[in-house]
C-alpha cells in the first residue's frame, strides 16, 4: 500500500521504483485534498504503475459533478462564493499559519457539519461510481488554466462581469479564490485518471464516531466506507475547502501481525476524537503535519493510548525545508525519530534520504542506511 505520495506529481513515479524496487502496490490511498499528500498520487497513476484499489475521501465524491464541469463554470461559481462570504475583509480573525483555504475551512467548519445532509444521494456500484457519474466522468475534458485566467481579460471574449467580480475580490480573496481551483483541480484529475484506467475506487466518509470498512491490512480509525454518494452542502467553495482541512485527514492504521508491529499513518490530523488502536507497542507512526507544533495534541493522544509502550514507538518524519518544522514538542519525544530530512540550525540541513525499516524478530528495525533524527 502506498499512504499518500508527496508533493512531487512529476518525481514520484521514479522515486517509488527506485526505493521500492517494485512498479506497484495493492492500494492506494490520499487522505486529503493537499498537495503535497496528493500530487505525487496523480504522477503515480499517470505513469501507469500498478495499482489495484484507490482509496479516496468521501467528500471528493460530493464535489465531483461540480468539479467535472468546464473550467469557466466552475471559475465563476467559486468567484461568487468568495464575493458573498466577504472572505478578503475576515481572513486576519484565522491563525495567520494556515493557507488562505485552510483557514476559510476553520471559519465554515462547525455550520457544515450541523448543516451535513443525511446519506441519501445516488447509490455506489462496485467499482466505486454511481452510475449516474458515468457520464460525467468519460466527457471530462481537462483544465487547461492559462496565465491569462489571472486577467485582465478581453471583454469581447469573456463575459465582463466575472472579470469585474474578479478585481473586487482584493489580494486574500484571489489566493482563496486560487486553493479552491487548485483544490477542485487534484479532485477532477485524480478521480477521472482512476476512472478511465478502470481501477476500482473505495470511498471513506471523515466519522470519528463509527469508522468501518477497509481490509485486514489497513483500517480507517476516524472514517467509514460510504455505499451511497452524501449530497453536498452549501457553497461549493466551502465543501472544496473541507477537503483540503487537516482536521479531516483521513487516519488509517495497519493492526501488527505474528511478523511485525502496527503503522499508524496519521496525515496531518492532531487526532482530536479519534480512538486510537490499543496494540501501539513498538508501532511506527508518521509524524502528523511534519512534526508540525500545531499538532502536538496528536503526539499526547499517542502517548496516551501506547502508555508504558510509549517510548517503543518510532516516529517518521517527512518534510521539506521549513525553520519552523518539526516544533517543540515533537522533539521533545522520547521515543524514536527518522526524518526524510532533518533541520539544523541556522537554515542548513542534511540531504534527503529514504527512511528504510524492516521487520527483524517481530520489531521494526532500522536500515543502517537510514540516520536516525538529527533535528535542530
């Protein structure tokens, strides 16, 4: 299984094969609408590896019949969105830290969910579509987004209206407007590449309450497989913007075998309201966020559900290069730590590098290859 592919839609492909020495896995999985936990998914089914199973969030099923539709429309739409929530005047009142799409999914968030319409849309056949999608999905024609969407534009090939909405939406407003394309973009490009490779896609809906469905090898622990298609609500920008929030991350874990421990892979939830397994001695689990301080409720909850098993856990970081990242209290752990790519002082850091392990005598074991955490 592959749990997400970075940032990198071109690199991706060759980098898999050459640390995998494979051209495939069974499944694999996004956890959320961010790029760089998607991009590199779409590069990996663009390359034609091998992939028997992709599993998606739920809420990218919801948004699929707006998404599919020409880009102008979908433009527009979302303009008039950003112009009726007077986005730009309110952006200051949201953490400064997040991007312009995830703070406008922290202000809509709470009336979303209340708002949240019951499971009642079309069914979902077996091979992850409703037949109403069809469609859709085989008349997609890509988005070709040109500088030239930026404007001005030549009124007498646009409509001028949307060009003067535009101009009013002022600097925030355009990078809210710019997310929720790029958003709306991974959706369409990831769901029709699996679609017209024919690979079956699951679908889990973000439930902390009653998660279910995956297989022996990987579960969900805050998402449920959803069988019909939950009908989207409110403004499709809003809908747009929860996909891409950390705090919908889609959490899995790979329960311990008589081989080997367990894997929590947490994607950048801090793991509020998720009942984590029992069975977290000796687990790997990936760093939420990168190591990111905002999440350090993430590295309590683990503390907590592995107790006296705690300091077994080995934690893996990816990342790129960030003075900000991992914070404090990452490091400040007990347990174990490989990076990707470590931090030192003054902004220098160490090359990147696969972090390797392997099973040895029912524990995770390091590569000597592999350099344990060096973060500064």
């Amino acid at each position: 299984m592959l749990t997400d592919g970075g940032r990198s839609r071109s690199a991706l492909p060759s980098m898999f094969q050459a640390v995998t020495k494979t051209d495939g896995v069974n499944v694999i999985l996004c956890t959320h609408n961010d790029a760089d936990h998607a991009d590199g998914l779409l590069g990996f089914l663009e390359a034609g590896l091998r992939c028997e199973e992709v599993w998606l969030p739920g809420r990218w099923l919801s948004a699929l019949p707006d998404v599919l539709r020409p880009f102008v429309e979908v433009f527009v739409e979302l303009i008039d969105n950003i112009a009726e929530a007077d986005s730009s005047s309110n952006m200051e009142k949201v953490q400064s830290s997040l991007s312009p799409i995830e703070a406008y999914a922290e202000r809509v968030r709470g009336a979303l969910i209340d708002a949240a319409a019951s499971e009642e849309g079309p069914s979902i056949a077996e091979d992850g579509w409703p037949e109403s999608y069809l469609q859709m999905l085989e008349q997609a024609e890509p988005w070709e987004v040109h500088p030239h969407w930026l404007g001005p534009w030549d009124p007498e090939d646009w409509p001028f209206w949307p060009y003067r909405r535009y101009r009013r939406l002022g600097p925030a407003g355009v990078q809210l407007l710019w997310s929720a394309i790029e958003a709306a973009g991974r959706i369409r490009a990831i769901a029709t590449e699996a679609f017209h490779r024919g690979i079956p896609v699951r679908w889990f809906e973000f439930d902390t309450a009653a998660p279910s469905g995956g297989v022996s090898a990987l579960q969900p622990i805050n998402a449920r497989a959803v069988a019909r298609v939950r009908p989207r609500v409110g403004p499709l920008l809003a809908w747009l913007a929860l996909t891409v929030s950390n705090k919908e991350s889609l959490v899995f874990w790979s329960p311990p075998t008589e081989h080997h421990p367990g894997v929590l892979f947490t994607a950048d939830s801090d793991l509020t309201g998720v009942g984590l397994p029992s069975q977290l001695d000796r687990a790997i689990v990936t760093a939420p966020h990168h190591g990111s301080e905002a999440n350090a409720n993430a590295y309590r909850a683990v503390a907590v559900a592995a107790q006296n098993g705690f300091p077994s856990i080995t934690w893996v970081r990816s990342d790129a290069r960030y003075r900000s990242r991992p914070g404090s209290t990452y490091l400040g752990l007990a347990s174990r730590r490989l990076c990707t790519l470590c931090r030192r002082a003054g902004g220098s850091s160490t090359t990147k590098q696969a972090v390797h392990l392997y099973s040895r005598g029912g524990a995770w074991t390091r590569h000597r290859a592999s350099r344990v955490c060096s973060c500064q």
